[in-house]
C-alpha cells in the first residue's frame, strides 16, 4: 500500500467530512508566509481533536506545543461559551503568529498562549489551581515522561489526554534508536504501563502526514 493511496483517502474524508473551512485555510497560509514549519495535525487529525474534546464536554483544555495555533483553533472550537483553552508555546514568533491566526478565527476570548519552555509554565496551572479535562501533549518528545507527569497532576477526575506522534514511521518499536525524540515517546509508554491512574490506548494513523499515531488516555 502507498503513501499516495493514505493521502488520497485523507483527501476524500476531507472532501465528505470536513465543510471547507476559511478560517483554517488561513492559519495555514499564514503559517506557511511566516515559515513555520508544516508539522501541525492534519484536518482529520484537528477534527477528531475537536471531536473528543467536544464529546468529553471540555471546559478547561490544555494544549503543550501551539505552533502555529492550527489545533489550537480546532480545540477552542470545541468550548462551550464559558470555557478555555491554555496553549503553551516556546518559540516567541511561533506564539505570535498564533496569536494571529486564533484573533482571526476570533477564538481570542477563549484562548491563551504563554510563552516559554513548558517545563517551566506549567507550574503556573499548580500555583493557580487551575485544572483540566482535556490536555493534548504535542512539543518537543523528548519531555513527553515530564509532560505525562504534569498532564496527570493538572487533570480532572475523568480527563482525556491525547498525545501525539507515538508512531513516527513505525521507529516507536525500534529499542536501539539513537533518535532522542523516540525515546522520549518510549519512556512516556513505559510511564503509562506503570501508572495505575490512567488507562489508554493507541491508534496508528497514516493519512497527508505519513505514518504516525496518537495514544489516548482516561485519568481515572
Ligand atoms: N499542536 C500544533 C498543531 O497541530 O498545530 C503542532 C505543534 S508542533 C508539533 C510542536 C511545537 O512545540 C512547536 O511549535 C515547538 O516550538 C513547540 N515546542 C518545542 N519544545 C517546546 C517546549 N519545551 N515548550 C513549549 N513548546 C515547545
């Protein structure tokens, strides 16, 4: 089976599933004039984003790695009128254009971006007791152990916690990889083996962005 077959299909879910959406197309574009790179969740990806949060009923979202704000704006879709989605970011342009993409989807109300290492802001969601039900873990893999760590104290009881790239073309499997990103990942499933709190799973995804998948978590 080729790639091409996976983006063809990708491309006709696209077409039945997902209405065209200028808002999105925009984020895109801006992202692709100010050079970010084209790492973000693909449209199906953003969709079943938004759909968990959506069906979870999340008030309070998490998201660690904002990019260009493309899944950002999916999930700030899902909230309810009172809710809100925190989006941490370490690249200063990419948070800025961000900014800039979420003002234009007009999600600004809801949404805010914190600049900096998110090792170092998370601890800001302690200091103020501010919690979640849904947290997507999506920056650097190499601290996906730390971000579990931090995704489990900052949850509600019932949270949903989707990690992203688990798969990465299939090198999750491979115990001699010298890729520090993979890892990353391979501790963070070893975590979730050992962590009686959480239960979850994994689907492999292949689709516009290659061979790749997301695991899926529920705190007890
Ligand atoms: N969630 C985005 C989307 O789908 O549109 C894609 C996020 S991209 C894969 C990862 C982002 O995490 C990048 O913008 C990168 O700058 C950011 N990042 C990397 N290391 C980080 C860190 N230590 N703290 C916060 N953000 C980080």
């Amino acid at each position: 089976i080729s790639k091409n077959i996976w983006e063809q299909v990708d491309e006709y879910f696209i077409e039945k599933l997902i209405p065209t959406d200028s808002t999105l197309d925009h984020a895109l574009q801006t992202n692709k004039e100010y050079a970010i790179p084209e790492i973000d969740v693909s449209p199906t990806q953003g969709k079943l984003l938004y759909l968990l949060a959506k069906i979870k009923g999340a008030k309070n979202i998490l998201e660690i790695g904002t990019l260009g704000g493309y899944s950002s704006i999916w999930l700030a879709r899902s909230l309810p009128e009172n809710g809100k989605l925190y989006t941490l970011e370490v690249d200063p342009e990419h948070a800025e254009v961000a900014r800039c993409n979420i003002q234009y989807a007009n999600c600004s109300n809801q949404v805010e971006v914190i600049v900096g290492e998110a090792l170092d802001t998370l601890p800001i969601f302690k200091e103020k007791s501010i919690s979640f039900d849904f947290i997507f873990i999506d920056a650097d893999k190499q601290n996906n152990p730390q971000y579990l760590k931090w995704a489990l104290a900052l949850s509600n009881s019932g949270a949903v916690i989707v990690s992203d790239n688990v798969v990465r073309d299939g090198h999750i499997v491979d115990s001699s990889t010298n890729d520090d990103r993979v890892v990353g990942v391979q501790k963070f499933m070893d975590l979730l083996k050992q962590e009686p709190r959480i239960e979850s799973t994994a689907i492999q995804t292949v689709g516009s962005k290659g061979y790749d998948g997301f695991v899926i978590s529920r705190v007890k």
